[in-house]
C-alpha cells in the first residue's frame, strides 16, 4: 500500500501525501506514538517530529577518542622502537 503511494507521490498528487499520513495517523492510534528516529517519508510525511540526534554527538566523541588512543599506541610503539635502537647500538 505504501509503495503505491511512494510512485504516486513522486506524481505530485497531493492527495496520496494525505493518504500517506493518515495511514501513518491510524498506526500511530493502533500501536502508540512513533518512539524510534524519526524517519522521512514520501511527500515530506515524518514518522514523528524531526528532532536533534544525540547520537552524533557520541560517534563523534568515540572517534575523538579512538584518534588520540590510536595517537598515543603510536607514540608509545615509536619510544620502544626508538629505545631498542639505542640499546643495540650502545
């Protein structure tokens, strides 16, 4: 049923968008609100509310941290190397 309105949407029929978000307005009244991420559907209809994801937030911050441990194994591997050789030639 949804696919039939994705093509018909890509038509420009507004009457298909309304379509669409009345039978998102019947699941929403059958199972509760949407809670998971809001997700964008044909004609500009939302599961809920577009709102900011803190999750970037997180992945960014993970991967600031991954950097500067990767970094500093680097460093650390760099000093042994660099002592090793020292210790072979003295």
């Amino acid at each position: 049923m949804v696919d039939a309105a994705r093509n018909r949407v890509r038509r420009g029929e507004d009457a298909t968008v309304q379509d669409l978000d009345s039978q998102l307005k019947s699941v929403v009244d059958q199972h509760g609100p949407w809670t998971a991420m809001s997700i964008k559907l044909p004609g500009g209809v939302h599961t809920r509310a577009p709102a900011v994801d803190h999750r970037l937030r997180r992945i960014v911050h993970r991967a600031v941290l991954f950097k500067a441990h990767a970094n500093a194994a680097c460093a650390i591997d760099h000093s042994r190397s660099a002592s090793s050789r020292r210790d072979r030639q003295g």
